[in-house]
C-alpha cells in the first residue's frame, strides 16, 4: 500500500508527498444541538440528536430537534450548540421541516446564517434568491426540524 505515516504531522495517501495534502486531523462524535427563539427556550422541551464528522478544518453535522412543547420565547429561530466555532464559511446547509405552523408542509431548501457555534433558521427563496427568517410562529408544539450544514472552522 502506497503512502505514508508521518507521526508528527498526519497521514498521506498514495503517492502524494505534498506536506499540504497531510491529514493531520479526524474526528467523529456527537452533540446535543438546542433550538432556540430570540435567544432564549422559555418552557421549550425537545428531543434532540447531533452527529459530527470533523476532516482537517470542514465539519459534517447532522441534526434533528422534535419539539414536545415550543416555549413562549419569541425570536429569530437559532440552533445552538453545534460542535465547533466556525471559520466564517458555509458550503452548504439542508434542513427538512415537518408540522411546521406558517409555513406549509415539509421544507427542504432552510438555510442558516451562522455565528460561532450557532445557526439562524432562514427560509430560502430559490426564484428571488432572497431568504426570511424564520420565528417561533412558523413553529408548533410538534415541529420537527433535521438538517445537515458542512462548514469550516
């Protein structure tokens, strides 16, 4: 097998011996992701689920919260608690969202505005390439909301 183990700095893989093509960092886990309204959960109860896999600097999450009872915190809506601070880029997010209030049926397509370890739920508009915020009235008390975002740190 072609390649080579360099203790100090990562692994290269077949014939490559370009120190920029090290991977020198893997990483797999879980997290325990947060939605949150303007901020704050008042009265909120969710189940929650988040699995990461980290290569060099990009990040791989997978999400899902299943509200029990949606609080009476009012707000932007934001998901918190993702793993690592990010790097200030975003390749992409999906979500899909199901028994949401306003907006109809299952969605695919929500996006995030990101800031440390926290994302802001956007609705994204792919005809006008504009987006809207997503608030707690788009919300019911048995929304479900399960996505992935890859960005780097």
């Amino acid at each position: 097998v072609d390649g080579e183990i360099r203790a100090a700095d990562g692994i290269l893989f077949g014939t490559d011996t370009a120190s920029d093509n090290l991977l020198s960092d893997y990483e797999v886990g879980t997290f325990s992701p947060d939605l949150y309204f303007g901020g704050a959960r008042t009265g909120m109860s969710s189940a929650k689920l988040g699995q990461y896999t980290k290569v060099g600097n990009v990040v791989h999450c997978w999400f899902s919260v299943t509200l029990t009872d949606k609080g009476s915190s009012t707000g932007n809506a934001q998901l918190q608690g993702l793993p690592f601070t990010e790097g200030g880029t975003i390749t992409g997010v999906m979500t899909t969202s199901m028994q949401m209030g306003t907006l109809a049926g299952a969605l695919s397509g929500v996006f995030g505005q990101m800031s440390g370890t926290d994302l802001r739920l956007k609705e994204g508009n792919f005809t006008t390439g504009g987006d809207t915020n997503i608030t707690e009235g788009d919300f019911t008390n048995s929304s479900i909301v399960k996505g992935y975002i890859c960005y780097s740190i």
